[in-house]
C-alpha cells in the first residue's frame, strides 16, 4: 500500500489556501443529514466537535471520564504558541514554522508544520472571543513569555494553567453545541472498537462504564481525539485514565501506526518515592534557569545520601559532580529536555542517583538563593517551590529538589495524511493521537496549539471533502459488520472477565512500565531492545494465562476497564520496540547509543531514516508490515544539533 | 503506617450502601491518599473481593475529577488542594479514616464512592459560554482588558468543577460553582453581550437541578481546592437581580436554533 | 406577572426576599431600641408610655407597623421554605459530621430565627397585643405643672372601657393620660423567667444578626472590597453586640435596681 500524504503542490505559503479552495463542501442544507462520531474530548476533541456542530452536522462525542471537562488536556501547564508577532521581536508564520520543524529534528511535514503556523494566531483569536482569560499586560493586552527551542516571545499563557483554560473554552463551546441539540454527549463512555463497512469506518463500539452495556453507533465519519499513549510507560506524567485504546482498536481494524518509538521525556519531574507510586508530577522546566543540576561524584557519597546517613548540604562542594555544567559548559543546565534527561539516567545508571530509591538527581538552589536572595528566588519560583514542598514535605529553600526524567508525550500516533484522514477512509486522527506534526520532539507550547489547530481549523475543511464524496446516504446499521465487531467486544471481554489467575492487572502494567523504561525509553540500543521485545511477548502471554479480573461485564467494574487498557499496551509497546529497532539513528526523542556525535548527542541519519514509519497491523503475534512515507524537505535545510 | 479505613460501599445507584471497615497496612507516608487506596484495593483484587471504585483521573489536581468526604471534609483535611494531592503524612499511624461519597440529592452515588456529577455538566450546558462559532472573530487584541478585570476573571475561570463546594455547604448549594463562570464571562468584554440572560439561564438550571440555595456560610470557600471565593456569589446575586428586575433579556433558549 | 412570579420562586429570589425583610427588621430594631430607651429614664414612665401612644396612634407610623409584622410573617416563612428546601437537597447525611470551617451562627440560621420567632410571638402576645386589643392595661394621669416642671402621677379610671389617650392644658397644667404600658412592662421584667426568656432571645438575635446582617448584603450582591469591611463592622459591633446588649440590659437593670 503507497502513504500519499496528499501535501498540495505549490509554494509553502499558499499550500493550505490553494487547498481549502480545492476540497468539496457539503451543501448547508445537507450538513444535518450527516452524523460525526468524536471519541475524546480534550482540546482536539472538544473543539472539533463544538465546530462540526456549529456547521451543522450531527456529532456524537464520547469520553471515558464523567465530563468532557476532565480531559487530560486540561492538566497542560506552559502556555501555547502562535506567531502572532505581537512583541515585535521578529516572529512570524514562517519562523514558527522553522523552529517546529527543527525542533522536531526534521522528521516532519513541511507542508503540515507550516499550516499548524499559519492557523496558530486563529487559535488566539478564538479562545479569547470565547471568554479565555490570558494574561494580559497592564494596557490591556496579551502577555507573552519564551519558551524551550525559540528566541522570539510567542507563548500565550493563563498562569501555569494554560490547558485548562483553553480546554474549558473548547468545553463551553461543545457545552453550547450540546444545549442546541446539535452535539449528543456519552460521557463514561470508553471506545472499545471501530467498525468498517467496505474498508470505510462507519461507527464504532462503546462500553457505557456505569452500566456495562456494549452499545454500536453509526456515523458517516469517525473522528478519534484520544491523546497519546504514554501510560505504556505506567509512570508518566498522563492522567491514569489516559490510554492507547481506541488509536489500538483503529490500528487493529487497519489504520497504520507512525513512529511510535517518538516519545517525549520531561527531565524535571518529581520523582519516585516507592512501588505504590502511580503517577509523577511535572515541574515547569524554568526551574533550570537558576537551579544547578548535580550528583554525587561517587558511588559511596550517594549510598550514604540514599540511606539517609548524610544530607545533601554535608557533601563538599568538591564531592559533587555538576555534570552539565561538566559535559556542556555553553548550555550548562539549559540544554535541551532530552539532552538533560538522558544525562540524569546516566549518573543514576552509574549507581549515583540520589533519594530513597536512588532515582533522582539533585537541582540545586543554593547558590541561587545567596545570589539573588531567598525573596527573589520565592517570587520567581514559589508557586513550584510550594507545589514540591506539598508533594515530597522536603523544603526546597533549606535542600536541594531531587529531579528525575518523566515521559510526558508521545509523538507518535495514528497515520495521517494533510486531511487528518488516517488510512481507512472515513477514520480520522486529531491532536496527540496523531504523529504529524511535531516530528521526533515536540517543542513546549506546541501541543495545545496543534490540538486547538486540528479541531477548530483544520478538520471542519477537510471532513467535508470526504463526506461531499460519500453523500449523505444514512449509515445502515444492520450491516453485518457491525454485529460482527460488536461480538468481538464482546467475546474480548469475557475472555478478559475468565481470567482470573493470580497477578493483578496493575502488577502486569508496572511490569511493563519497567521493560519499556529500562529499554525503550531514554536512550536504547539493539541489544537492549531486542531484549525487551521478548520480555514484552513474555509478560503479555503470561498475561492472557494468569492475570487476575475481578467483577462482572454488567456493572461498574475498574478492572476490567483497566485490564482492556493494558492489554492494549502490552501489544503497542511491541510495536515501539519493533519502531526503535528499525530506526538505527538518533533523532529528538529517539536516541540510540549505537548512533551520536562525538558529543554525545542525537545523530540523525538523513539518507536512510527521513522517512515517517506507518506500521501495518498483520493479525495477532505477527510482525507487522512497514511503510515508509518519504519526507522531503524542499524549503528547510537540515542541520545536526550542537550544544557546545 | 497503618490506618483504619471506614469505606462507603454501595454496589450501584439503586442499592442502599452501607459503611465497611479494612485495615491499610504498610501505607508510606510518602503516598498520595489515592495510592493508598490502590494499596488497599489491589489486596482487595487479590482475595478476589470488588475494589473500592472512587473517581479519579489526574492526579495532579487539574481535572477536577477525584473527590471523596474525608473526616467530614471534601478532599481531606487540608486547604487548597484535591484528594489527589493529599499525603498520607497528614495522617497519623494508627488513625482511623472514614471516607464518603459526596453527599447531595443533585448528585446520585453510582457505585461506592463515586458520584454522578453530570449536574455540573447541564449548568453549564444552559449557558456557560460565549456564544461565537469558531471563525470570524476579532483579533485576539482588538479589546483591551484592564489586567485587575482579567486575573480575576481567572481566579474565577480557574475551577475545576469537582463539586467539593456542593459537598461542604451545608444545603448542597451550587452557588459557589455556578457563580464562578457567571462572575469570569460576567467580567469580561467578551462575555457582556449574554451577561443577562446567562445568568438566568444558569440558575434556572440549577435550580431545575435541585442545589440547595446558598445560607453565605462560607463552607464552600473554606474548601474549594482552587480557592474560589464568595464574592463570586454576591456577583452573580447582582447580576441575577439586576437581571430579572431590570433588564429586557429573559433566560436564553438556543435549543434548536442551529444550523 | 409570570416573568415576577418566577423571579421570586427562584432559589435567588426566595434569598432576596429573606434579604430585603432581613434588612427592614434590622432597620426596625433601631428604632425600637431608641424608642425604649425611655425604659431607662426616671419619669415614672411617662415617656414610654407616651412614646407608645404615639406608636400605635400615629397613622405612617401605624402603615410601617403592619409592613413590619408582614416581614416578619414572611421572613419567617420563606426561611423556614428554604431550610426544608435546602434539607432535601442532601437526603443522606454525612456520617461523619461536618468539619468545614464555616461560623456557628451561619450554619443554625434557621434554629436561630425559630427561637426568635417564638420570642416574638411571646413577646407580642404579651405587650403588643394586650396594649391594643384588650382592656387589660391599666391608665396613668400625668399632671406636669408647665411652670416648675413638677410632674405627679395617678392612676386613672376611664369612663369608657375604650379610652386611649387625652392630653389637655388646664392652668399651667398639662394633664396627659394615656395607658400605662410601663407598668405592665415593669411588672414582667421582675418575672425571673421573663428575664430569662429575654436574656436568651437577645444572645440568639446576637447570633442571628451576627451572620445575618452581613449576609444579606452578600445575597442581595452588594459587597465591594472598600465597603464590605464597613458591613460587617456594623454588623458585628451595632446589630451583634450594641443593639442585643441595649435590650438586654431592660429587663436586667428593671429586675435587678428598680
């Protein structure tokens, strides 16, 4: 099967226009006799959703938490970017063009990152004619602040709360939608399966969670918003609900799956204090502004700190090893997330991490309290100072915060091409849960703006060619495909309910968390990674032996919600090994250790591995088929990164 | 640590619950009050008995979706946080913990410490929101917003909707809530042009919903993790008078009008 | 008519109504503190029993006064309709009681306003009513000699039962007679229990405008971060401790010095 992109010709700046000139409308009238299936409601979803109703058609939207409201997206702290130039320091669409694509390590679309540029100052406009209260300056207009990968102040921002306000936006949209009776919502309702009719999706298969009843529903086009899939890693920076389910489902039922070993890893999170551990906490990466990152310089000063036997304030200055500062004396503590993340589990692979459980390393803010004063420090950092003093009951002020990598995004995600449309024609993929445009690292601020992007401007253009060329011809739910697809739910979960071995659904999942950190998280490497694949197809066999389901199909029943969950992460994160394997070069989230610079950093192979890696699913336990859609970059010139 | 844990249990909506008691052993002080209670029900998982099934979702007090009625508090015993943020170490080794389901006959128990808030959900629904279609609006800078009006329209914005304030006051009031998108859209320029006939549309809801009205006791404000306050109450009072007494706009009925 | 009907069945405007005669009593307690001062002046109770007579004889006064028991009645009522209504809202308690921080005052509004609604009724029953209705009160003669300013009192026997008040000037002589309120006053403040009754009423009035005052300005949205300080000084020191404390100290100071 050939990937076509679908990327209009022409010159960058008139892709997008030429374009929407080009796709087909629906004619008003017909708008009602169309109905829309969105799975999600986060900042994709929600506003997809809010501007599909508002042009009329009819959309069904689903989300597994008890409001739209509660969508992961909400919890996204920094702000969002838009090239809207409103500081006058030389921004402009072409610019945030260039530092996404670069940012991303050229493994994205030009023509895609381009529109995500161009429509990123809509976003602003929008939100704040919905009532979004940014910050704003003393004469009344929009604040902006800097964020990682720019020089230019484009970051909107409502405290450090940016994703819920934007999301409550897009939420009370969909909330107006819902009044109206144009959008009908299932809330506590999980998407368990897609159904095609003729290689076309046409509906899909839900579990009502309050009373466990597998509904079907049909819809003329299917639109899944479900976010990324980080939680294969079990501790990560997600909600605990956050999951691969329904991108899985589609993937199993023949959408391709793109780059999934792209994963992004925050480096300064708060971190592990034990097993019972379910969740970690982000801290905002401005802390390495004026904390310095360090380690004990040998294994037996940090055996000490670890049992508690010496504090942090009682090791010389000449026992630390400030290791950033040591490996990168321009960049010092500022190098880039993944370049910081990666170093931190070196010293902590080397036996020097820090804390109870020794994986942490120290951010110092010693010297930046006798510099500046401890007042400066608190109105610079006290809210985050706060945050870590409630999480840990250790004082940052009096000792150091011990810091540690987190996943935190995933690049990866369902294959789309410049439509949003998967592969399977009528299934479509918007924000996280798609790869397109943040290549192998996503810039910070970027993905509320391509979330927003895809929902509000994108997909209320592209749905409509697609649906201009289906006609509104009602969706025929006695097709036998959807009795088919439904009894496959069906049969999925009782096989899930019979199991009733003797680990719990929650050990497998951790146990998985383990393989995929220790092998395919920071960095990797052939060995390891082959490794892990066969621990993974262990660890999912024993799963299907000896897992342990309590409760019944017809209630309430968390662990089986659960257990369907991670049953789909025990098979994706095959496939992100099976993706890591492949990729033999260093690119943004993806490093190996077979392939860097002489500096240790990311080297990218641009001959071989500039090309997007859709994954075809073959059935169950075979290898899956790879597609490669080429990138080519007619406008960007590729440069390797360096932090000397 | 070990602690007693006196547990609503209710199997659905249409059962009576009762209290259970279970014994957490083990539980670190560096756990949040949620990975305590994975602790206990993964050993209630492994002797084959239901989990306690609470909400639940973040787990960094943002979604607004975790709740519980600890020691006769919403989410626990300190200011300004969710369950989720709750440490164990606010406890201590030996206490007993009595853990409910939040109370009120606008939000119905679906199973043991989970409630159905989709109350919340159809307030909102009556006219929380500025009603533009996603294109063709003005400039993000075209109206200046003074900056006291647009942090407070967001200390306002900032709820999370989690509905500890219903489960302090002691009328199961939604004022503190509803109160606070009326007050954020109510202060901006943006939101003025509904500002009469929203908060008519809102409250009729909640008053539709069956929220006890609210006596000013404060209760909500002392628990509200997000620290919205009271005087969102006395704005939307205002605005709800000044409405219904001397305004043309009636409550907004957009059902059915789209296109 | 709907669009007011619906106004005021609201869960808000139930509130401003409890607001708008909330604050209309509070207004009334003034007055009737300042009028009763002359329980405390030592004229043999001229002044209160003239002060009463012009109460119930003059005829704005007399249109307030029927406004004032109609707050009353509906004060009472719509707070006693929102505590049922607010009781329905949580059908199923909390097993554990609540620890939330919130003023004790705020949180027994309703058992507050009964007790004082009893007090009224009490109250009422017992000056209100049988000064107006009954023929239970006895009468004085005021003789004030308008030269010397010498006053002398006598009791006095209308001819007819429904006799009020006369005030006439013979010789330099003004002879006021008018029903003696005072004494049945005095009368009831040397009942150890009426001092009782009333010593409580005037705590729980305390209590109630502690919360109250402040709060209606809260419901009816007038708060303001200049002014709201000044409410609730006001309300905390005038209608919490000034005002509950002046009538308290009546009957005290009747039982225990005169």
């Amino acid at each position: 099967m050939s990937l076509d992109a679908k990327i209009p010709q022409g010159p960058l700046a008139e892709k997008w226009s030429k374009h929407k000139f080009n796709l087909k409308l629906v004619n008003p009238a017909n708008k009602r006799k169309y109905d829309v299936i969105v799975v999600g409601t986060g900042l994709a979803g929600a506003s997809a959703a809010a501007s599909l109703a508002e042009l009329g058609y009819n959309v069904k939207a689903f989300c597994f938490q008890d409001s739209p409201r509660r969508a992961h997206s909400i919890a996204a702290q920094g702000g969002i970017n838009a090239a809207k130039n409103y500081q006058n320091d030389g921004d402009s669409v072409y610019r945030l063009f260039y530092d996404t694509i670069k940012g991303g390590d050229y493994r994205a679309r030009e023509g895609n990152v381009y529109r995500l540029a161009e429509v990123s100052v809509n976003i602003i406009d929008q939100c704040v004619a919905q009532g979004v209260p940014f910050a704003r300056e003393y004469g009344g207009l929009l604040d902006n602040r800097s964020f990682g990968g720019s020089q230019v102040s484009r970051t909107f921002y409502a405290r450090g709360q940016t994703g819920q306000q934007l999301l409550l936006g897009a939420y009370s949209a969909l909330n107006r939608q819902i009044h109206k009776g144009k959008v009908k919502m299932y809330t506590r309702s999980e998407m368990l399966d897609v159904v095609t009719v003729d290689g076309q999706a046409k509906g899909i298969i839900t579990r009502n969670l309050v009373t466990g009843e597998i509904d079907t529903h049909t819809g003329h086009a299917v639109l899944l918003c479900t976010g990324g899939y980080g939680n294969v890693f079990y501790l990560s920076t997600n909600a605990i609900g956050s999951n691969v389910t329904a991108a899985w489902r589609a993937h199993k039922r023949g959408a391709f799956f793109a780059n999934p070993c792209y994963t992004q890893i925050h480096p300064t999170c708060i971190p592990v204090t034990g097993d019972h551990q379910s969740k970690l906490t982000l801290m905002s990466e401005s802390l390495r502004n004026d904390g310095r990152v360090w380690a004990p310089k040998t294994v037996e000063t940090a055996e000490k700190l670890r049992k508690k036997e010496i504090t942090a304030a009682q090791v010389a200055e000449e026992d630390r090893d400030y290791f950033l500062e040591r490996k990168y004396p321009s960049f010092g503590n500022l190098v880039p997330r993944d370049v910081a993340s990666r170093n931190a589990k070196e010293m902590v692979d080397d036996g020097r991490g820090v804390g109870g459980s020794g994986f942490a390393v120290f951010l110092d803010f010693a010297d930046a309290i006798n510099r500046l004063g401890q007042e400066a420090v608190a109105a610079k950092y006290g809210n985050l100072f706060d945050m870590y003093y409630q999480i840990t009951d250790e004082d940052p002020y009096k000792q150091p915060m011990r810091i540690y990598p987190a996943v935190h995004y995933t690049m990866g995600g369902l294959w789309v091409d410049y439509n949003l449309s998967t592969n399977v024609p009528g299934l479509y993929a918007l924000g996280e849960c798609n790869f397109s445009d943040h290549g192998a690292n996503r810039l910070g601020a970027s993905a509320l703006m391509q979330g927003l992007a895809d929902g509000y401007f994108v997909i209320p253009y592209t749905l409509g060619d697609y649906l201009a060329s289906i006609g509104p011809k009602p969706v025929d739910a006695s097709h036998p495909a959807f009795a088919k697809t439904k009894q496959d739910v069906v049969d999925r979960i009782n096989t899930l309910l019979a199991l009733k071995g003797t680990k719990t659904v929650n050990e497998y999942h951790r146990d998985l968390g383990h393989i995929m950190w220790e092998y395919c998280g920071m960095a990797r490497t052939e060995e390891g990674l082959t490794k892990a694949k066969g621990l993974i197809q262990a660890l999912r066999a024993d799963f299907w032996k000896n897992a342990l389901i309590v409760g019944a199909g017809d209630e309430v029943n968390a662990s089986l919600e659960r257990a369907g969950r991670v049953a789909d992460f025990l098979e994706l994160g095959e496939l992100m090994v099976d993706d890591a394997l492949m990729r033999k070069e260093s690119c943004g989230g993806h490093f190996r250790l077979e392939s860097q610079t002489e500096e240790g950093e990311a080297l990218r192979n641009d001959d071989v591995f500039a090309f997007v890696g859709a994954w075809q699913y073959k059935g169950d336990n075979q290898p899956e088929e790879l597609h490669k859609e080429t990138l080519d970059f007619e406008f960007v010139h590729l440069t390797q990164r360096s932090y000397k | 640590m070990n602690l007693t844990l006196k547990v609503w249990r209710q199997k659905d909506a249409n059962s009576t619950g009762k209290m259970v008691t279970y014994k957490a052993e083990n539980i670190s002080p560096d756990m949040s009050f949620l990975e305590m209670l994975d602790v206990v029900n993964e050993s209630l998982t492994l002797k084959g008995d239901e989990p306690i099934y609470f909400d639940h979702d973040c787990r960094e007090g943002i979604c607004g979706m975790c709740s519980l009625y600890i020691n006769g508090r919403p989410h626990g015993p300190k200011r300004a946080i969710t369950t989720c943020q709750l440490h164990m170490r606010s406890f201590h080794d030996g206490e007993t913990i009595t853990i409910e389901p939040w109370r009120a006959a606008s939000f119905p128990v679906i199973k043991d410490l989970t409630v159905d808030r989709s109350a919340f959900d159809r307030i909102q629904q009556a006219g929380g929101y500025v009603s533009v279609n996603t294109g063709g609006v003005p400039d993000a800078n075209i109206i200046p917003i003074p900056k006291v009006i647009a942090d407070e329209a967001f200390n306002s914005a900032t709820c999370i909707g989690c509905g500890a304030c219903v489960a302090a006051c002691k009328n199961a009031s939604a004022m503190l809530f509803v109160s606070a998108k009326v007050s954020q859209l109510g202060m901006l320029p943006q939101g003025q042009p509904e500002r009469w006939s929203r908060v008519q549309s809102m409250v009729a809801q909640m008053d539709e919903e069956g929220f006890g009205s609210c006596t000013n006791t404060g209760a909500c404000e002392a628990e509200c993790p997000k620290e919205i306050t009271l005087t969102n109450i006395s704005r939307m009072n205002n605005d709800f008078f000044s409405a219904k007494l001397f305004r043309e706009e009636k409550v907004h009925d957009h059902s059915g009008g789209g296109e | 008519m709907s669009e007011i009907k619906q106004t005021f069945n609201s869960s808000l405007g139930k509130k401003l109504i409890m607001a708008l005669t909330g604050l209309f009593l509070c207004t009334f307690i003034i007055v009737h503190l300042g009028g009763n001062l002359f329980l405390f002046k030592d004229d043999q109770g001229y002044g209160f029993n003239v002060y009463a007579n012009f109460l119930t004889h003059f005829p704005p006064i007399e249109v307030v006064a029927y406004l004032l028991y109609a707050s009353i009645l509906v004060h009472a009522l719509y707070g006693l309709v929102l505590t049922l209504k607010n009781r329905k809202a949580r059908p199923v308690a909390y097993a554990v009681q609540t620890k939330s921080p919130a003023s004790w005052s705020s949180k027994n509004m309703g058992l507050l306003g009964a007790i004082l609604f009893f007090f009224i009724v009490v109250h009422m029953g017992d000056f209100w009513y049988k000064y107006k209705f009954t023929h239970s009160v006895g009468y004085k003669e005021y003789r004030t000699n308008v030269l010397t300013n010498q006053t002398t009192v006598t009791d006095f026997v209308p001819a007819d039962p429904t006799f009020e008040h006369s005030s006439t000037t013979v010789n330099d002589v003004e002879i006021v007679r008018v029903k003696d309120i005072h004494t049945l006053v005095s009368t009831s403040f040397h009942n150890i229990w009426y001092l009782i009754l009333y010593v409580i009423a005037m705590g729980t009035l305390a209590f109630h405008l502690l919360h109250g005052f402040q709060s209606a300005f809260q419901t009816l949205g007038w708060t303001h971060r200049k002014y709201t300080p000044v409410v609730r000084f006001i309300g905390t020191w005038f209608f919490a401790i000034i005002i509950p404390a002046g009538f308290a100290l009546m009957p005290i100071v009747y039982y225990f010095f005169k």
